[in-house]
C-alpha cells in the first residue's frame, strides 16, 4: 500500500503541475492550429484541382477531418519529459532515486499519465465540439463503439510514445549533449506518426514499411478509427499491434536503461 500510495501522489503531482501550466498547453494547441489551418488549405486546393473524389483512399470530408485530428491527437500523445530525463542523469539528480524506494520508471509514467489527465480533458471538450460541427457540415457519423476503439487506441498510443522517448532519453548516459538528437528524433516521430499527412499519400511501399513500425499507431491509426477509414476487423488487428509493441518497446526501455546504468556516474544531486 506505500508502494502505491508514492505513485498516486506521483501521479497527482503530475496532473497539479499540469493545472498550473495549462496556459501553454493551449498555446501549444493554439500554435498547432496554424498548421493545420495550412493543410485545410492545400487539401481543398488539391480536391479542387483533381477531377476525384476519392484521393489515396479518403473523401475531401475524410482528409479535412483526419487533418484537424490528427493535429489534436499528435499534441495530446506528445511527450515532451525528455529533457527532465536528460537533465536527472546530466546533474546526478538520478541518484535520489537510486537512494531512496522509487522506481524511477513508475515515477516518469505515472508523472507522465497524471499531465495527460488533465490534457484529455482539455481535448475532450475540444473535440466534442470539432464532431458537433462536422456532423452539422458533413453529416458525420459517429458510433459509440467506434469511439471506444479510438479512446482505447489512444491510450495505447500514448504509452507506446512515451516508451519511445524514455528509450532514447537513455542515450544521455553516453551522451553529453542530447538536445540535438532529441529534435531530430522528435521531428522524425512526427512525420512517421502520420501528424502531419496520412501516410497513405506517400505510396504503397511507405505504407508496408510504417505497418511494421510503431510510429504510425501513435497518430495515424487512432485518428482513422474516428474518421471511420478503417473496418472493424482492421481496427482489433491494429490494437492487438500496439500492444505487441507496447510489450517490445518496454523490453527495449529496460536493456537501454540497463546498459545505460551501467556507465552512470553520479555527479551533483
């Protein structure tokens, strides 16, 4: 019960933490929205131009839609505790948790959920109202199952980004400077997590070589569940991925972390 007790307070501190910075998550947002102002704007430029109506797989109504959620979605899994990572193992600050009964792990994720918290229902709010327009514009449709399948494949999205960012925050144990690489990977994660275009545009080979990575079920398969490209039997099969991945990438954040424990000298603190 002490055990759990740690990390619910962990996890509260978390969700109190991101009460006080809610202003720049809504800036975060508000910043986001400029981008995806721009990809509306070319979208209806290129269904204008095109004599189809089905472009890669997606109606206008389809790509307008999968364009403005994935930008909420991308922010929403995003993870953004890298450089905290980065800093503990740089400063010693590592070391209190080697010292004292914390798990440094349990601590960054239920850290991690208890923001995320407070963020999904931020979103929430902000997507109830994004479906309410669509419905009225498009005659969107939305199932309750459908909408569960998203919610769950959210979730898993999330953790399956954070398991990625803890793995390569391990890099800062062999690295002194990592803030490079960090945006590089960032930016990378970005672009192959679909945030930006569906991944489809990019043609059959790119979408063989994304099916067997993990990036493309952070923002790509979730926001297709809600806009309703893809089919029931594909969306359990998509799920039953991410938590393969889910159970590879942790076993990859436990060897990385091993190996980078190893040459772990503390420094400060």
């Amino acid at each position: 019960m002490r055990a759990w007790h740690k990390y619910r307070r962990t996890y509260m501190l978390g969700v109190q933490n991101e009460m006080e910075y809610r202003t720049d998550f809504l800036l975060g947002i508000l910043s986001g929205t400029f981008i995806v102002i721009v990809q509306c704007f070319l979208w209806t430029a290129v269904f204008n131009s095109s004599p189809q109506e089905v472009i890669n797989g997606y109606t206008y109504p389809q790509m307008i839609i999968y364009s403005v959620f994935s930008g909420v979605v991308s922010r929403l899994v995003s993870a953004g505790f890298e450089g905290e990572v980065s800093n503990d193992i740089k400063t010693g600050g590592l070391s209190k948790f080697i010292a004292q009964p914390i798990h440094y792990f349990t601590y960054r994720i239920c850290n991690f959920l208890g923001g995320k918290t407070v963020q999904l229902a931020i979103i929430l709010l902000m997507m109830a109202a994004m479906v309410i327009f669509f419905m009225q514009v498009w005659d969107f449709r939305l199932e309750a199952l459908r909408t569960l399948l998203f919610f769950a494949s959210i979730v898993l999205g999330m953790l399956i980004n954070f398991l990625l960012f803890y793995s390569i925050s391990a890099l800062a144990f062999v690295v002194t400077e990592v803030w490079g690489i960090f945006i590089a990977f960032n930016q990378g994660v970005y672009l192959l997590s679909g945030a930006i275009f569906p991944l489809d545009i990019f043609g059959d080979t790119v979408t063989r070589i994304s099916s067997l990575l993990p990036f493309q079920y952070i923002v790509f398969f979730p926001v297709n569940i809600l806009n309703g490209s893809l089919a029931q039997p594909a969306i359990l099969n998509g799920l039953l991925v991410q938590v393969v991945w889910l159970g590879v990438l942790l076993i990859v954040s436990r060897v990385c972390w091993a190996a980078g424990m190893k040459k772990y000298v503390a420094v400060g603190g």
